[in-house]
C-alpha cells in the first residue's frame, strides 16, 4: 500500500524525469525549455504537496478565535516565489533563443553547431 | 558612474562588516523584526564577510574599468541595461553571501544567475547567446536540484534559518532524506561552481561574455558558489560530512582529475580570454581540493585561494578587456608584440598571471603552500603531484601569452595601438598589485581565512 | 485589419477584461486577510493586458500601455516597496519592520502589508505586460 | 643584532640602485654610475660583515611572519656572505665591463637591461642571507624571474626559444620538485631554518620518525629541484640562456644564476640535512654518480662545441658538478673544497665570458674556429684567457687548483677511488676543451680562402679590457689567497651545537 500512499513522490518523480529527459535529448531550444519547465514545476508540485494537511484549511484565524486544522503555509510562499523565478528564467530564456534565432536562423541545437564550425 | 559610487560604498561597507565581525563576532540583523526561525535573518561571521570583502573588492575594480571597455563591447541603447543587470547581479551575490536563510539564498542565486545569463548574452559575438543558453538551462537545473535540497531539509527540520538547521539536523544525520537533501545540494552548487565534471558551461560563457563580465563572474560568482557549499557543509556539520560520508574524498579526486584535465585544456586553447576560462575550472579545483582535504590547514588555504583566485583572474581578465579594447580580439596570434606598446598592461597580466602560476611573492604561491602542505599532511601524495604537475601546466598557458606578447614581433598594424585609457590601468592594477602585496605579507587575508575555516570544521572531531 | 475577423473572440475578450481586471484588483486588496496578494493579483492583472494584445495586437496595447509608462512603473513598485522598508527605518526599528508605522502596532502591520503588495503588484504586473510585449513585437518586426 | 641594519641595508640597495637607474633612463652616464655605486656600497657592507662572521657571529634580520610559522628572515653565515662577496664584487667589475660591451654593441633598451640587472643582484644577496628554506626559495625564483628578461634582452625567434627552454626548466624543477620537498620538510619537522647539522637528528638519530629512505627521497627531490646547479637531466636550460649579451652570460650565467644552485645545494646539504646526518646513513651516493656523470659527459660535449659561448656553458655545466659532487662527498672537505672552488671558478669563468665577449664585440668571431690569431690581435685578452682556462683546469700557481686538491682529498678521505680519478680526468678534459681556443688564437695562423684577413682593430674599450685585467690577476691571486678562504670556510657550523 505504501506506493499508492505515497503517490504524490511517484507524480514527482516521473514529471522530474520526463522533464529532464527533455532537456538532454531535445534538439529543439524550446522544447529544452519546456522540459526545464516541467523540470521545475514538478518540484514544485512535490512541495506544496508534502505541505498539504488533509482537511487543512488556509491559515487564517478565525474570527471566532477558534482552532482550525491549517496547511503549512510556508511551502506556499516559498514556491510561490520559486515560480516567479522559474517564470522569469523562462522569458529571459525565450528572449535568448529569439535572438539566436534572429543570428543563426535556426533554434535546432546541431544546426547551431554547424553553422557554428562553417565560417 | 552612479554603478561605480554603489560599488565602492559597498565595499567600504562589507570591509567594515569584516573588521567589525572579527573584532566583536556575529552580527545578526532581523529582517522586518521576525526573530528566527520565523523571520529572515541575515547574519555575518567571518567566513562570508571574507566573501563580502572578496566580491566588494573584485567589484569595485572592475566597475572602475567599465567604463571604455563598455562603451566598445556594448551596443550603444543597452548600456544602461548592462549597468543595471550589474547591479542585480552583485545584489544577488551579495545577498546569497549575507543571508542567514536557507531559501532566501535560493532567490538570491537566481537573481544573480538571471543578471549573469543576461550579461552573457550581451557578449558581441553570436556564440555569446548561445553560451548564455548552455549556462541558463544548466543553473537552473542546479538551482532546482538545490531547492530540492532545501525543500527536503524544511520538510526534516522544519526551518529555514541556517543556523537553526544545523543545531536541528544534528539528531537526524542518519535518516535518509538527509542524505538525499545532502546529495541534491552538493551537485546543485557543485554545478553552480563549476566543479569538474559539472563545469561545462563555463568556458563558453567566459569567453564569449563581455570581458568586463568575465572579470566580474571569475572574481566573484563562482567563489559566492564554493561559499555556499562551505556553508552547507557547516549546516550537516563537518563530521557528518568528512566523516559519515566521503565527501572529502569525492570532492578531491573530481577537483584533482578537474585541475588536470582542465589546465591541459587550457593549453590547448588558441583564444586567450577561452584559455583563461579553463584555467578557472582548474583553480575552482584548487579551492575544492583544499576544502575537500578537510583539515585545518587546507580548508584555509581553499578560502585563501578564493580571495587570491579572485584577484589575480579578475586581472588578467580586465588586462585582456583593455586588449579587447586596443584590437578587438583575444585571440593568442592576434596578441603579438603588445608587450612592446601596452606595456603597463602586459605587465599587469604578468604579475596577476605570475600569481596563477603560484611563484613565490604572488598570492598563489602561499594559498598553493597551505594545500600543498596540507596534503603532505594528510599523506595524500598523489594530490600532491597533481599541484605540483598543474603549476607546471599553469607555466606553460601563462608562458604561450607571455611568449606571444613579448617575444614576437608586433603583427601589422599594431603600431597604432595604444595604451589602455588611464582608468582601466588603475582597476587592473588595483587588483594585481593586491595579488603582488598579498603575497609578499599575507597575514591578513590568511588570518582571516584561517578563522573562517576554523569555524567551517567547528565540529569536526 | 483585424477588426472583421474573429468577432466571437472580440466580444468575449472585450466582456472578460474588466472582470479580470476586477478580480486582480480584488485579489490585490483582499491580500492581507485572506489568499491573495501582489504576486498573483499582478499576474491576473497582466493576464487581462495580454488578453487585450492577443485579441486586438500589440500596436493597441500600446497605446493604452505605452513603453515609457510600463518601465515607471515597474520601478515604481519597487521603489515602493523598498521606501515602505526604508521608512520604518527611519522610525529606528528594522527594515521591513512595519509594525512602528502607525501609533497602533497592527494597524501599522496593515499599512504596511498593503504598501507592500502594492509595490510588488505594480512590479509584476508591468513586467509580466513588458514581457510580452517585447516578445510580441519583436516577431512583428522581423 | 646591532648589525642586522647591514642585512637590510644589502637587501635595499639594489633595489635603490634600480630606483637611480629608473631616474637617470634618459643620462647613461648618471644612470650606470648609479649601478657601480650600488654595486661597490654593496660589497664594501658585505665586506664589513667579514670579521664578525669569522669570529662567530650570526647577524639576523626577522623581517615579518611570511606563512604561519615561517618568517622572511635573513641570518649571515661564511658560505652565504662568501657568496654574497663575490656576487657584488663581480657586480661591479661586470658593470664596468657592460659599460664598453653594450655601448660598442648599441645594444637596445640599456635601461632596462640595467634596471633588471640590479633586481637580479638584489635576489641574489637575499638568497645569500636567507635563514630558513622558504626565505631561499622565494630569492631563488626571483632571481630566475628577474633574469627571464636578460636571456631574452635581444629578441627574436632565438631568445623566444631559449626563454621557453629556460623558464620551463627552471620554473619546472623548482615548482615542482623543490616546492615538494621544502613543504614536505615542513610537516615533518615543522621548521624551514638553517639550523647547525641540520634540522633532523637529535644526539646522532633520526627525529619525527623519519626513516633514511624519506631523508635519501628529500635530498634526491631537493638537489634535483635545484634545476640552477644544472645537474644532468635539467642542463639543457645553461647553453639556451647562451643568446643572451655577454655581461648577462658572464655575471649571471657564470656566477649568480649558476652559483645560487649549487650554493644552494651546499647549503641545505650543510644546515638542512647536515654533513652527518648524510653521511651516517650514507645518504648522497647516487646523486654524486649523477653529479660524477653530469662532470665527464659535460665535459665531452665541450669538446665538440664550436660556438665560444656554448663550450663555455658546458664548461659551467662540468664545473658546477664538481661543487655538487663536493657536497654530496658529505664530508666537510668535500664542502669546503665546494665552497672553495665556487670562489676560484667564479672568477676565472667570467674572465673566460669577458674574453669571448671582447673578441665578438670587437673582431665578430663567435666561433672556436675562427679564432686563429686573434692573440696577436689582443694580446691583453688572450692572456688572460689563457689564465682563465688553467684556473678552471685546475693547474697550481691559479686559484682553481685548491678547490679540486681539496676535492681530490675528500675523494681520498671518503675513500672514493673513483670519484677521485673522475676529478682528475675532468681537470684534463677542461684543459682539453679551453686550451684550444687560446692555443689558436697565438699560433694559429690564417689558414684556407674561407678565412677574412684578419683587421687589426686592437683591443677592445678600456672598460672591458680594465675588466678582464682584474678579474684575470684576482684568478692568479687566490692562489695565494688559500689560506684565509679555508679558514673563512671553516668557520661554517658544520655540527649542532
């Protein structure tokens, strides 16, 4: 039973791998990219996982004052900036293959490399 | 100029930090009034306020350079940019040296890996982007692999502030998320700092980048990188980390066959400012070695070849910005005779390159002694043939362009050449007279660095 | 040239933009009490600038966002958020410690949360529209 | 120490010499005058040292704490101050004799071949004075980077070559090798000084659980890592550095660079490792067959150069494997007869590098060959390279013959039969390859079409000639001189106390 009980690692880890095995395999700069994506977002999926308490609700207080079973908070935070980080790798990495798009006219990784060795 | 004003403040300002921390210990300063473990804390021991002064030092020089050598490598409407991304990227390395917060470390690394993605790219040449790429999908895999890392700790500890980590984990070393958070931390700042095998990218992205960045990355961004894995290992603790597990000897043998493979590639380089990048993948392996030895002394001479590295790389690195400047490229055949009309400049290059090499009188010479005789210490012989072969490798990089630029004579067309503007000689000499002076009386650097890894080994047995 | 076609995509888009503005500005304010602040309600805000360049091109969006008003902005933000941590400062407390800023301690901390999501929903937002646009533009310019 | 001033005041003048040379870059006059001062100031401090040292002192100077535990220190003893005496000495009679040679030569860039003379100087009396290994080591790689610029003074594809094969020699052995063994002397021991008998032994055994096959692995790394002393494999570096001007060859290549090899190897012979020490545990004996190899086969590669210079670098090669072969006798006449013969050699080698510089300065002849008749032509020269040569070869009535008679005794003392005859044959060999060139030049007659007639432009400039004069009759001069240098020499510390 522990593998079903534990499904949120299995999800990560598959995501992780698939995302990796993206980066290295890809010729395409933005399919790399989009591997490194799903790279990322598979960790991040792991932490606000492992941060959810199941009936957990926002932590906010009450306005009774009462007691309520709460999610941790902090993961949220956390990934929530660690997205903002991987949304702004993400663009500064499409601005890069737009320019080397503009002065290879390409994006495919061997045909960078071969105009590379041509000159 | 405003960069410039920033830059030197904030060097004046982390000097004083350092002496202040050693004459009174920690400082600590609560961000928003939090006390930790809720709050972000920011603290300096002797250790990163050594860094603080490294990064500050390096900076200052080489904003003080900038100036013609941007205006010749940057197009014209990005100057700007160019000077605010190095303004994020030494407020990201300064951040990810200052913090007491494990998480907020990782925001800072990202923001400084950003700003140098974005320098890098703003090289002149094409290959210039795709370096950048190479180097943007390798950090950010190594910054993920690193908030992993930190995530898992969180989830074993159930904080975020270092220091509180430590004193938790010291319960739970045995459990295996631990070492899990270990492993993923270790390659992800291992490929930050370029550890061999890990240092692909760096070549490219050295050589292709403005040499302004090239300077400011070699001085600084890898050395913030070798800090961040001393303040781990502090973190799991000395013991469980040379100890419990092999991470001396893993991080000694890939510095060792690293130091080998890259000063031979080094060799074998035709362009100079490329020859250069491997001989920092060789030196990053000095450092990991002397940390991986994991006694007193190489610990200290590991911290002291930072400082030292980073002064004598960011020389020859603006002395090949001012070539950059005169003719337009680095490359070795191009370099010809300069010696005879840039005179001040090659001999900047020389002294900051006789202090790679480690020749006595040269800040290399002495953290070179200190790993050196800690690994006669240790008994490791091998190691210490592979320092001694790598000097030997060192002479012959550094002598093909000491060779070319004085013992040949000038190309055509390298009469008109002038000598760099008057600025850009004051930052190079700043920092290889530095690398000279530090040699001839290192008390201070090596004292301070000597504290520093006393406090990294704090609980070794 | 695109005022024939897609009609269906016009309208909706023109129904849909001022309820995502809406709903951006409600996720800014209702920040310090509940799930919400800066961070998303700028991407919410984007989102509808998007939508808007999407639907009618970035030449229009322009005109509504234009580039000099979008890099204020986003330094404004962070200047913003930077004075609000800078000001409790001069009340001789920590930075970011914002409770000094008012007599009361929590309605300080308000204050100061709320300056705070501000800045940084200002910042997001006007970068996530810079982005965008810069990579909108450059493929209509070559 | 009240005279610990003297030890700076040597350190400090050549560097003030280099500042007065820096001034005067645009007055020749001013600007060499400024180097013979600081050459005679630095001899006549070296020369005020003299009595004290004979009588026992040990002036210090402890500059500042250069690594943990090791300072940059300077302590004077007889063999370092001997040395430090001849350098300077020599400094100054080469500073007159580079005078006429690179102003008949209109050699380019004086100034700096000047400026890096005096810094070459200064290292070599810092490494004189030197009290612990690293203090020698740091002068030691000065001294090889502040001669990088003489070999290569003239430029072009030559010099390049030559300076590649000498930085990657010199730097190669000493950052290697001899890097290896101070550090590892360091950990054993925990010291770098210069200690009487040497820093090992305790009451006549070994300490810190050194075993003698570490002690043989040290000296072995230390002697060969003295790539200067120009053992054989690292020799090649000493015929490279031939391209450079005569004065640099002379002064640098017959007295500093070399000598600072194998004084070195004397000295950590005598105060790192100790003459007992060795020679209890018969430590040295395969590196006196190196240094018996290195004597003969330099010795037969002289005899077949032709180029002037270069026999005579193989003649430094072959006599500098004496002083080694001295030291590793690992007796204390063996050391002395070293000590002894680095003085003879000295002067009648840079008689000998005048000379061929005198004749190419002012007849262009470069090769043995072509010397025939160049005696009648310059008589003065020609003697006195004729002197020179007998000196080398050892003969009595010159100042080389104590050194090898007192080698030849410790030979005999040591029971060393064959070291003893390898001394005599390198005596006959070195007659065999410098006798030639004088012999010629006096009665060679012109020979064949392909020889110019010969022009009669006399002898050189007063400078070089007044040069040779003096460094010939000083060769003649030690002869007589023995007794005192023995006794100087004697006074070296040679068991703890």
């Amino acid at each position: 039973m522990w593998i079903l009980g534990t499904y949120n690692y299995w999800i990560f880890i598959t995501l992780m791998m698939i995302g990796l095995y993206i980066v290295i395999v890809r010729g395409n700069l933005v399919k790399k990219i989009i591997g490194l994506n799903i790279f990322q977002s598979s960790v991040f999926l792991f932490f606000i996982s492992v941060g959810k308490i199941s009936d957990g609700t926002a932590p906010i207080i009450l306005h009774d004052g009462g007691e309520a079973i709460y999610s941790n908070p902090l993961p949220h935070v956390l990934i929530l900036t660690a997205i903002v980080v991987a949304v702004s790798t993400s663009a500064l990495a499409l601005s890069l293959i737009v320019r080397i798009h503009e002065s290879y006219g390409t994006i495919q990784e061997d045909l960078i490399r071969e105009a590379e060795r041509a000159p | 100029m405003l960069a410039l004003v920033v830059t030197w403040a904030a060097f004046a300002i982390s000097l004083v930090l350092l002496f202040q921390v050693l004459n009174d210990g920690p400082i600590r300063y609560f961000f928003g009034g939090w006390a930790p473990p809720w709050g972000i804390e920011y603290r300096i021991d002797a250790l990163n306020g050594f860094v603080l002064v490294i990064v500050g030092f390096v900076s200052a020089a080489v904003l003080l350079f900038a100036g013609p050598s941007v205006g010749k490598e940057i197009r014209e409407g990005h100057q700007h940019l160019f000077y605010a991304m190095v303004m994020l990227l030494l407020a990201g390395l300064y951040g990810m040296a200052i913090t007491g917060d494990a998480f907020n470390v990782f925001v800072f690394l990202e923001i400084a890996s950003l700003a140098s993605y974005a320098l890098i790219a703003m090289g002149k040449d094409r290959r210039a982007l795709t370096a950048a790429f190479q180097y943007l999908v390798l950090g950010t895999v190594g910054a993920t692999f690193f908030l992993i890392g930190i995530g898992l700790l969180y989830a074993m500890t159930g904080t975020l502030n270092m220091v509180d980590m430590a004193e938790r984990i010291h319960g739970i070393h045995g459990s295996r998320t631990v070492l899990t958070a270990f492993a993923f931390l270790t390659v992800g700042i291992a490929l930050k700092a370029a550890v061999f095998p890990m240092h692909y990218w760096l070549p490219g992205a050295y050589a292709y980048a403005p040499s302004v960045v090239s300077a400011l990355l070699a001085g600084t961004a890898t050395k913030v990188a070798v800090y961040l894995l001393l303040r781990f290992i502090m973190i799991f603790g000395a013991d469980f980390a040379y100890v419990a597990l092999p991470l001396g000897a893993t991080l000694t043998v890939l510095a060792a066959v690293g130091i080998l493979i890259a000063s031979s590639s080094a060799i074998l380089q035709n362009d100079a400012k490329r020859l250069l990048a491997f001989s920092s993948v060789a030196h990053l392996g000095y450092i990991i070695l002397g940390i991986g030895l994991g006694n007193d002394t190489g610990v200290t001479g590991g911290i002291l070849h930072m400082f030292n590295h980073a002064l004598a790389k960011g020389a020859v690195f603006l002395a090949m910005g001012a070539v950059m400047l005169q003719i337009g490229t680095t490359h070795i055949n191009r370099l010809q005779g300069l010696g005879r009309v840039m005179p001040w400049t090659m001999a900047g290059f020389t002294a900051a390159g006789l202090s790679l090499i480690g020749v006595p009188l040269t800040a290399g010479f002495v953290s070179k002694w200190y790993i050196v005789t800690a690994a006669i210490d240790r008994g490791w012989w091998p190691l210490v043939l592979v320092m001694v072969a790598s000097s030997i490798l060192a002479v012959f990089y550094i002598w093909r362009i000491i060779d070319a630029v004085y013992f040949s004579a000038p190309g055509p067309g390298a009469e008109n050449v002038k000598e760099a503007p008057m600025t850009m000689l004051a930052a190079l000499w700043m920092l290889a007279g530095a690398s000279v002076y530090f040699g001839i009386d290192s008390s201070f650097p090596a004292s301070v660095a000597s504290k520093a890894a006393a406090i990294v080994l704090a609980q070794m047995p | 040239m695109m005022a024939t076609e897609h009609l269906i995509l016009r309208v909706v888009a023109k129904l849909l933009i001022p309820l995502i503005l809406l709903f951006g500005l409600y996720v800014q304010f209702h920040g310090e009490t509940g799930p919400g602040g800066g961070f998303q309600a700028g991407v919410i805000f984007a989102a509808a600038f998007i939508l808007y360049a999407l639907v009618f091109g970035p030449e229009n969006t322009r005109r509504v966002a234009p580039e000099w008003l979008i890099s204020t902005l986003m330094a404004i933000g962070v200047l913003l958020y930077f004075s609000t941590g800078a000001a409790s400062l001069l009340y001789r407390a920590n930075f970011l410690e914002y409770g000094v800023l008012s007599t009361d301690f929590v309605a300080g901390q308000k204050l100061g949360i709320f300056l705070v999501e501000l800045g940084v929903g200002i910042t997001v937002s006007s970068v996530m529209i810079a982005i965008y646009l810069a990579f909108a533009e450059r493929q209509g310019s070559g | 120490m009240n005279e610990s001033w003297i030890i700076g005041a040597a350190l400090v003048t050549p560097l003030l010499a280099m500042v007065g040379i820096g001034v005067f870059r645009q007055r020749p006059n001013a600007r060499e005058a400024a180097s013979l001062v600081a050459g005679i100031v630095l001899f006549g401090l070296a020369a005020w040292l003299v009595p004290g040292v004979a009588d026992g002192d040990r002036p210090e100077l402890i500059l500042y704490e250069f690594l943990p535990g090791i300072s940059l220190g300077f302590r004077v003893e007889p063999l370092g101050l001997g040395f430090a005496l001849i350098a300077s000495f020599l400094w100054v009679i080469t500073t007159l004799y580079s005078i006429g040679y690179m102003r008949a030569h209109n050699a380019s860039n004086q100034t700096r071949f000047y400026l890096f003379f005096a810094l070459s100087l200064g290292a070599v009396s810092g490494a004189a004075f030197a009290a612990n290994l690293v203090t020698l080591y740091v002068f030691y790689e000065a001294l090889t980077l502040a001669t990088i610029p003489l070999v290569t003074h003239s430029g072009g594809e030559a010099s390049r070559r030559a300076g590649r094969v000498y930085v990657g020699l010199l730097l190669g052995t000493s950052l290697t090798m001899m890097l290896i063994a101070i550090a590892w002397i360091w950990t054993l021991t925990g010291t770098t000084e210069f200690v009487a008998g040497g820093v090992f032994t305790e009451g006549g055994t070994l300490k810190f659980g050194i075993t003698p096959g570490i002690l043989a692995a040290l000296l072995v790394l230390m002697v060969l890592g003295t790539g200067k002393a120009g053992l054989m494999p690292f020799h090649r570096w000493l015929p490279a550095a031939m391209v450079a001007p005569t004065p640099v060859s002379a002064l640098l290549h017959a007295v500093a660079v070399v000598k600072l090899g194998v004084f070195t190897v004397l000295k950590v012979t005598i105060y790192t490792f100790g003459i007992e020490t060795l020679s209890s545990f018969g430590i040295g004996r395969a590196l006196m067959y190196l240094a018996a190899f290195t004597l003969i086969a330099a010795g037969i590669f002289a005899l077949r150069e032709d180029n002037l210079k270069r026999r005579l670098a193989y003649s430094t090669i072959s006599q500098l494997a004496y002083i080694v072969l001295g030291a590793m006798l690992v007796t204390k006449v063996g050391a002395i007869a070293g000590g002894m013969h680095i003085t003879a050699h000295a002067f009648a080698k840079i008689t000998l590098f005048f000379c061929a510089g005198a004749v190419m300065v002012t007849l262009h002849k470069t090769k043995v060959s072509e010397m025939n008749g160049v005696g009648r032509n310059m008589p003065i020269t020609m003697t006195a390279f004729l002197v020179a040569s007998l000196s080398v070869a050892g003969l009595p009535f010159t100042g080389g013959f104590w050194g090898k008679w007192y080698l030849a005794l410790g030979a005999l003392e040591t029971d060393q039969i064959v070291m003893f005859w390898v001394i005599l044959a390198g005596s006959l060999l070195s007659l065999g390859y410098l006798l030639p060139p004088a012999v010629r030049a006096f009665y060679g007659g012109p020979k064949g079409a392909d020889q110019p007639p010969m022009t009669l432009a006399g002898e050189a400039r007063w400078p070089m000639v007044t040069a040779i004069t003096v460094t010939a009759v000083i060769s003649v001069l030690l002869f007589f001189a023995a007794e005192p240098i023995f006794g100087f020499l004697d006074t070296i510390d040679f068991r703890g106390r």
